[in-house]
C-alpha cells in the first residue's frame, strides 16, 4: 500500500493555494462559541433577577 508523504502535499499546487487564502473572512457576523455561552448565561441570569422581583 503507498502513502502519501507530507512533503508531496506540501509540493501540490491546491495546497499551496489554500495555504495562502484567509482562515476567516473578516465582514462574516458569526457569534463564537464563546459569545453565544455568555448571551445565554446573561439572559438565564436576568430571567432569574425578574421572577426574584416580580415575586419577591
């Protein structure tokens, strides 16, 4: 069975090419990961901090 070696992906020239477009496009308006856990945990808190005032 053959294998490809890394040095023959690094020589082909769709490699190269993609090596040398962006990772991420700059004008795309994604939440990360991160963004979105934090929009939750804020909303989680202040529908807790409301049902504590309206019952409280």
């Amino acid at each position: 069975m053959m294998a490809i070696t890394h040095d023959e992906v690094r020589r082909h020239p769709r490699w190269k090419a993609e090596m040398q477009t962006p990772l991420h496009s700059p004008r795309s308006q994604r939440v990360s990961g991160a963004g979105l856990i934090a929009l939750v945990a804020l909303l989680i808190v202040s529908v807790a901090a409301a049902v504590l005032a309206v019952r409280g």
